[in-house]
C-alpha cells in the first residue's frame, strides 16, 4: 500500500522557526552585498567616507552593542566558571585548552609557511613598489614583554580600555651632534587606546581559583558573578535577533567602500589567494579532523550550529565583540556545558587565532619575496616561533594583526613600513582570519567539552547520590523565559 506524501504546515512552521535565525543572518549578508553594490554603481563619482558612515550606521550601532558586552561577558564567564569547578577539573580543563590552543596555533603557521614557499606569491619584480623606509623604533624584545607586562595591569580601571606598550624615546641632540645607537635611547612606556583583554582575562581567572579555594566564603560574590554572566546571555539573546538588520548595513558600507574591486586580481592576488586557501585549509579540513580524531564523531552538524557565529564574525571583524553570539550557538545549540564554554571561549578569544598566526607567517614572508631577499631556515623558524606569539598578543579587535605584524617583519630585518604592501587587501582578508579564530575557539570549546564529560558528571552527583540538574539545561531556561 503506497503512501502519499503529505506536508504538514505544522511541520514546515516549526522547521522554518526553528531555522529562522540562520535564514534571517544568510539574507542580511545578501542584502548588504546586493544594497552595496547597487549603492556603489548608483552614482558615477566615489562615495565620501561620510557617505559610507552613514550607510554603515546602523550596523555601527549593533557592532557598539555587541562590543559593551564584552567585559562583562568575559570576567563574569571566566569567575562563575572557574569559581564553581573545583581545582583539578579547572586543572584539567585548563590544561586540555591550552594544549589545544598551542597545537593548532603551531599547525596554522606551519600551514603558512609551506603553502608561502611553495606558491611563491611574492615572485616577480617590485618595480613601482615605494622602498622600505627606516626600521621602527621598537625592539621585538620590548614586544615580547610586553605580552607578560599585560598580564598583570597595575589599574583594572584601566585595563578596561588601555593597553601597555613599550616606547623607546629618541635623544634630543644638537644639529651638530651625532644619533647615538638605539640600544642606548631611553626606555619609555605608554598606554594604546585598546581593551587590555589579556590582563582582564588573567585577573578573572586567579579571583574564580580564590573563590573556587574560598568555598562557602565564596558563594555570595559568586553568585553575583553567574547572575551577572546569566544576566548578559539574556542580554545577548536580544542582541542576535537584530543582528541581521546590523549585518546588513555592515556589509553594504564594506561593500561602498571598497577601492577596487579589480585589486584582487592585480598585485596582490596571489598573496590574497594563498592566505584564503590556508585559513580555508585549516578552518574546515585540519580542524575539524581533529576534532574528529580526538571525540569520534562528525564534526559536520556541529560546525553548520555555529554558522550565526562565523556570519557575526565576519560582519564584525572582530573576535571579541562576536563573543556573545558565540557563547549562544555553543550552549543552545550545540548544547555544550556553560561551565566549559565559558572558561574555554574567554581564553581562546584572548590567545587562539589560529587565522592571524598563518596570516602573519605568511604576509612577513610575501613581502620578503617581493623584496628579493632570500630567508634561511632560521629566519623562517624565527618567522615561525614570532607569529605563535604575535598571534597570541594580538587582540580581538579589527585588524589587531597589523600591529602585531610589525613584530614579525622586526624578526626578519623588514621595517614596519613594508606593510603598506599588503594594507590594501588586509581589511577583507581580516574578516577571513577572524571567522577561523572563532571557528577555532569554537571547536576547541566542543573537544575540551567531549574530553571533559565524565569529570562533569561526576560533579553533576552530589554527596547523596542525586544527580544535580546539568547548568547548560538552567542557562538555557534562562535565555528562553527572557523570549517570552
């Protein structure tokens, strides 16, 4: 007996509801292409830099709000995770993300490195091409230290929107007298106009240890902490669902402004085409075999739940104000432990980018190439080792891999002037990296999760034998009665 095909508008209502937000992202990302690009061709002159912020407004305001979520997403996560694991599953866990994290950071720029020396985009002659100016006044040294430095700021006050930074101060000399050496220049400090994420990180980690320690004690600050972090998921929760209209007039500005559109295909369209194929490369075959190695299971179903994440990433360039939209898919769709999600994620967006690691190892030997200058296997070792730690300072926030950059071509001798070989096609590939690092933490979120559930079951037991309701089922009760 055949049956017939019937269709449910039941079913179809509750398939489209429960895929309403994806569908909703993919449109606001066509739109903002088709408005751009109508936009752009609408008129005969370019388009003022006032012009294009007025178009990117809206978006501007959603990526501000996303932004604001930030400090109190990350120590509130990072406390109420820490704080209420006690000290050998923090121990564990800790240590799973790290190994992690230095893994694939290494495979990232080993990826750029092979796939640099073998295509060779920087083949062919620099004609045209301005000649490197004299070398910044930075020592790579004073940049390493400066990572550390970071680590432990003196004002937290400050570390919610300043960065340290070293600074060497040139002498002031007579006309007739002679520059001394930069090794004896002074010593100077100053603050950049940036969140000092890793200092925030690290403060946030050593208060959820003292609490976790503290017991009892602890409680009522912890609590204050996981209402906080509860508070900014419901929060975030509001935000996602306005996020297409802020996509939209993101990509439609990205699209106004764009210079050229013939530059890809031009000067550096090898180089572009070399970093998209490594971050591509790594974000969807290394990574995800890993993540199939290490858990046994396809990582397919998860990596399409945190397609809101990679749009909200690449719409914003920045890995820290995708934070929250982040935490959301890992937690209620990907139904990852809170208590693993938010310990991870904070320190992936603070020390993961596996994206910028291969850009920059890739970017420091291009613009070698196009110099002709030939590296040895030490330099491109130190290239190497440079980035890994370039890639771990860098903050996330737009184009923070340019400041790092200036580290790596410090390594191999390149002024930081060299950069503006490749500024012309760093915005677009910035977007690229950037969804990569989020791809990256998120995965690492899933496989320390896998890795970590019979140490979380066994803390679901109480001292009777009753098993405790699962904090990811209570996280998600939250976000849904804050939908009602």
């Amino acid at each position: 007996m055949s049956r017939k095909f019937s269709c449910n508008p039941k079913t179809i209502k509750d398939a489209i509801n429960a895929n309403l937000l994806p569908i909703l992202t993919v449109s606001g990302v066509t739109g903002g292409v088709v408005l751009g690009v109508i936009l752009r061709y609408s008129r005969d002159g370019p388009w003022s830099k006032r012009e294009v912020m007025y178009v990117g407004y809206i978006g501007e305001l959603f990526l501000r709000a996303l932004k604001a979520l930030i400090i109190p997403l990350i120590v509130s996560s990072l406390v109420s995770a820490i704080g209420s694991l006690d000290l050998s599953l923090s121990k564990k866990i800790g240590l799973r993300a790290v190994a992690y994290y230095m893994t694939t950071t290494v495979l990232a720029v080993v990826l750029g490195i092979i796939l640099v020396v073998s295509i060779h985009p920087g083949k062919g002659s620099d004609e045209g091409i301005t000649k490197a100016g004299e070398a910044r006044s930075v020592y790579t040294p004073d940049l390493l230290m400066d990572l550390p430095r970071n680590l432990f700021p003196p004002n937290l006050i400050q570390a919610c929107f300043e960065t340290y930074k070293t600074v060497i101060v040139e002498p002031k000399i007579d006309e007739n007298d002679t520059l001394p050496p930069k090794s004896e220049w002074d010593i100077g400090s100053d603050h950049s106009r940036a969140l000092n994420i890793m200092g925030l990180v690290s403060f946030a980690t050593v208060l959820g240890l003292a609490l976790s320690t503290l017991g009892a004690k602890g409680k009522p600050l912890l609590s204050f902490f996981q209402s906080l972090s509860d508070a900014s998921m419901v929060i975030t929760s509001w935000l996602i669902w306005i996020s297409p209209i802020g996509i939209l007039f993101l990509v439609a500005s990205m699209m106004i402004e764009m210079e050229d559109f013939s530059v890809m295909l031009g000067q550096l369209g090898l180089y572009f085409g070399t970093v998209v194929l490594g971050i591509f490369i790594h974000g969807f075959l290394v990574l995800p075999a890993l993540y199939t190695i290490f858990t046994r299971k396809l990582p397919f179903r998860f990596l399409a739940n945190m397609t809101q994440a990679y749009i909200t990433a690449f719409a914003t360039a920045s890995s820290s104000g995708t934070l929250p939209v982040t935490f959301q898919c890992l937690e209620e769709k990907n139904k990852i432990d809170p208590r693993v999600t938010r310990f991870v994620i904070p320190i992936g967006a603070t020390i993961n980018m596996d994206g910028t690691a291969l850009y920059e190892a890739v970017a420091a030997i291009f613009i070698a190439q196009v110099r002709g200058m030939a590296l040895t296997i030490g330099q491109v070792v130190a290239i190497s080792i440079t980035a890994t730690a370039a890639a771990i300072g860098a903050a996330g926030i737009p184009q923070a891999g340019l400041v790092t950059m200036v580290m790596v071509l410090d390594v191999v001798g390149l002024p930081a002037e060299d950069m503006t070989l490749i500024i012309a096609v760093d915005w677009l590939l910035d977007r690229f990296r950037t969804m990569i690092n989020v791809l990256g933490d998120s995965i690492g979120a899933g496989l320390v999760y896998e890795l970590s559930k019979k140490e979380l079951e066994q803390m679901n037991i109480n001292a009777n034998g009753d098993v405790e309701r699962p904090s990811n089922e209570i996280a998600m009760d939250t976000v849904e009665s804050s939908k009602m």
